[in-house]
C-alpha cells in the first residue's frame, strides 16, 4: 500500500513538473514574439524590456526570470532569426536540381527572408553583428551552426557550379563574399529606405543575377 501511494505521488509529482515547465516555455515564447513585434513596431534604439512586459500583461521582474537583460533577449530574437534564415536557404538550396538554379534559388530565399524578417536582418547583419561570436546559450545548442550553415548553403552551391563546370575558375570565398555583400546591399537598402520598394528590390536581384550568370559558363 505504500508503495503504490509512493507510486502515485510520484507520478502527480512528475506532472506538476511537467506542467510547470510546460507554462515556463509558454511564457518564454510569448515574451520573445512580443519583443519581435515591439522591434518592428518602435526600433531597436526605442525598445525597452517595460515594453515587452506591459505587452505580455506582466511585470518587468517576470522577463528577468527568463532573460537576464535587454541584451540576451536580443540574442536571442537573433539566433531565431539565423536558424529561419537558413531553413529559408537550404529549403531554396534543395528546390532546384541544378547548380545553376539552386544559386538562384538561394539568392532569392536570401532577399525574400530580409524583405519579410526585417526586424531579425536589421539586428542579424545591420545592428548588432557582434552576436555572433556569442557562446550560444544551452537553449539553442542543437542549432548552433545556423549562422555557419547559412553561408556554407552559398559555398556549397558554388563549389557545386565549379565542380560541374559552369563557375570560371576561382576563389569560391570571393565569390561568395561577392554574392553575399550584394543581396545584402538590395535588402539593406530596401528595408532602410521607404521610396526603395519590394519590386525594385526583386528587380535589382533580377538584374543581379544577370550579372552573376556572366561569371558562368554553358552548362
């Protein structure tokens, strides 16, 4: 008999335990996408932890269970917004069947995700790019090379265009130093400039990769 009351008070024991980290996880996603629309809604410069509190229906001392300050809810806003960014590129990586299409592809995955994830590009590339020498918290240790893969998706489609020679010969960092730096400059313009629209942006990738078909060869 007392076994089995043992047994049971374990078992409620575990569930409550459950429930309770269940809750935790809850509360920490609600502070993180509040903090993203806050992003959007009042910038970095204007963002404040208060903020996200008053969002959520909380007090600020809540926040600081979960996020030690400002600047770790920021990081953390970032490591999501990398592991988006390259969902977003190897899925474009893995549309196409061709070296060729599938730099095209990724290009594309590229200005779609800073044209629809501002707020995460901004901080990712544009405000805070010192977070990526950040010692990824254990959260996220099973993602930790999502701001490596999201580059190495872009080598290894060019490596793949050498390797069946369609690529001029050369450095494939320069290369993709090259690819990289330009979709930047288009999203970084657009996002930053309001008279830059999305069509002119797609626009300018268009005309960029005429540009970039120039360094290819015939299939």
């Amino acid at each position: 008999m007392a076994t089995s009351s043992k047994t049971r008070s374990a078992r409620i024991q575990a569930k409550s335990a459950s429930r309770r980290q269940k809750r935790k996880a809850e509360l920490r996603r609600k502070i993180i996408d509040a903090a993203e629309a806050l992003f959007l809604e009042h910038g970095y410069e204007h963002f404040s932890l208060r903020q996200v509190a008053e969002a959520i229906g909380y007090s600020p001392t809540t926040i600081y269970l979960h996020f030690t300050d400002k600047d770790e809810l920021l990081f953390t806003v970032v490591l999501e917004g990398f592991m988006r960014f390259a969902d977003m590129l190897n899925a474009g990586y893995a549309s196409a069947e061709h070296p060729r299409d599938k730099l095209t592809a990724i290009s594309r995955a590229y200005l779609e995700f800073g044209l629809n994830y501002p707020v995460h590009y901004r901080l990712m590339f544009m405000q805070r790019g010192e977070f990526l020498t950040r010692t990824m918290p254990k959260e996220y240790a099973d993602d930790c090379d999502a701001p490596i893969e999201s580059f190495a998706v872009l080598t290894r489609t060019l490596e793949e265009c050498q390797q069946a020679g369609i690529l001029r010969p050369g450095n494939v960092m320069d290369y993709a130093n090259l690819v990289w730096m330009t979709i930047h400059g288009i999203v970084a313009l657009t996002i930053s400039m309001e008279y830059i629209t999305h069509a002119e942006a797609e626009k300018a990738l268009a005309d960029y990769e005429v540009m970039l078909h120039s360094f290819l060869l015939p299939a």
